[in-house]
C-alpha cells in the first residue's frame, strides 16, 4: 500500500497528462493550433502502435544505443571517481586542474562532436567520449564536494588514534562523499542520453539517434516520438537502477 501511494500521484499525473495529449491529437485541435498538417501531430495511440509495428527495428537501433550509454557511462564513472580522489589527496593538483575541468565544461558538446567523428570515424569510440565528457563532470565534482565535507572532528579523532591518510580516506571520507557521488552520477546517467544522441547526429551508420535523422527527413513524427520514448524509458530504467544500488549500499542514509 505504502508503494502504491508512492507511485500513484506521478502514474496519474502521467496518465491525465497522455489523455489529454491523446484528445488534442486526435480531434485536431494540436494541428490546427501549430498550424501543421494531422500527420505531423501524431497522437499515443499512434506512437504505440508505431512501437509495436517496428519494435524490431527500434529494439535493434534501441540496443546501439543503450550500449553506447551504459560503455560510456562506466568510463566516466571509472575516471570521475578517479579524479576527484586525487583532486582531494593532492591540493596542488586540486588548485591546477580543477579550473580546467570546469573550463572545459564551457566547450559545447555539439561543437565537439563532429570533430570526434572525423578525428576516430563512426564507430562506438566517439560515442563514448562524448557521452564520458558530459557524464564526467557531475560525477567528479559532485564527489570532491562529498570528499572535502567530511566531519573535521571525525577526521581528528581518527588522527588521535593513529590512522594513516589511507585509513581516513577509506573509513571516513569515503563513506561521506558515497551520497554526493550517486548524487552526481544520477545527473550523469540522465544526461547520458543526450551525449548518445548528440554522438549519433553527428556521425553514425546506426541507434536510436541515427534513425531519428532519418525518420525526421522523412516526416515520420510518430517514429521519431516512438524513439523519444524508448530514450525517456532508457534514462528513467538507468536512473532507477542507480537509485536502487544507492540503496544498497548506502544504507545509513
């Protein structure tokens, strides 16, 4: 019971918010009022019956795509961690790069992208660099913040006992900066799909984004809403897991 209240006002919110985009769709009203041609509104109904009949071909790019996320995901979670652990450890190396990494957040991602693909051709390498670089900053700033706000009386008292700047690290500042780090790397994962797909307009022989240009040059607004949706599920599937994991592991919070 508790569950179902939990989820039941967003479902409902959702459902209300389908209905009344199915009656505008479907009586016309969205067209008229954009101006545009009846196929080019296409109505729920529409786009699920699109996702039925072209599931195969959706689920194939779909797969491309998720893979792209999940790879790329990973490597910036890898290298995020990484760095804000040393950023912390080291002071000068914190007072160095950290104003390059949040310079290098200024450089449009869509600037970048197309020079990626003529630098590494269309295959996954691209991809994953774009989607790293968006994932990346999150997840390293998000966990130097938890890192540097640790308790000082608790790292006091850890130095009272003797415990070496390893020890500290591991007991202390770890378990402190583990909610700021899911913090960061549910942001990441929600904007991973955007560097996927930014990776894939800019150069790709297949995936969900590789087939929203061409359904767009097409005019298949149905198709191209059907890809929408399966991004969304694949971002709200990922953001879930995290939280899950999140769960599990931080169980003291």
């Amino acid at each position: 019971m508790t569950r179902f209240r939990h989820w039941a006002p967003p479902l409902i919110l959702i459902l209300m918010l389908f209905a009344i985009w199915q009656l505008a769709a479907s009586s016309g009203f969205m067209a008229g009022t954009l101006d545009l041609e009846d196929f080019l509104v296409p109505s729920p109904a529409q786009i699920f019956e699109v996702l039925w009949q072209d599931r195969d071909l959706l689920a194939e790019n779909g797969r491309v795509t998720l893979v792209e996320i999940v790879a790329g995901f990973a490597v910036a979670l890898v290298t995020g961690l990484l760095a804000a652990s040393l950023l912390h450890l080291s002071p000068l190396l914190r007072r160095t790069s950290y104003p390059v990494i949040v310079a290098s957040q200024t450089i449009p991602i869509i600037v970048i992208a197309p020079i990626l693909v003529v630098w590494f051709g269309y295959g996954i390498g691209p991809k994953l660099a774009i989607i790293s670089l968006i994932c990346f900053f999150p997840i390293a700033v998000n966990t130097l913040d938890g890192l540097r706000s640790v308790d000082a009386d608790s790292v006091r008292m850890m130095r009272t006992l003797e415990a070496s700047r390893w020890q500290i690290f591991r007991r202390v500042e770890v378990p402190t900066a583990l909610p700021f780090a899911f913090s960061g790397a549910k942001i990441a994962v929600a904007v991973a799909v955007i560097g996927a797909i930014f990776g894939e307009w800019a150069g790709s022989e297949k995936g969900l984004g590789h087939l929203m240009l061409q359904d767009n040059a097409q005019l298949m607004t149905d198709r191209l809403f059907a890809s929408v949706f399966i991004l969304s599920a694949i971002a709200i599937l990922l953001f879930w897991l995290i939280g899950l994991v999140e769960r599990r592991i931080v169980r003291w919070r």
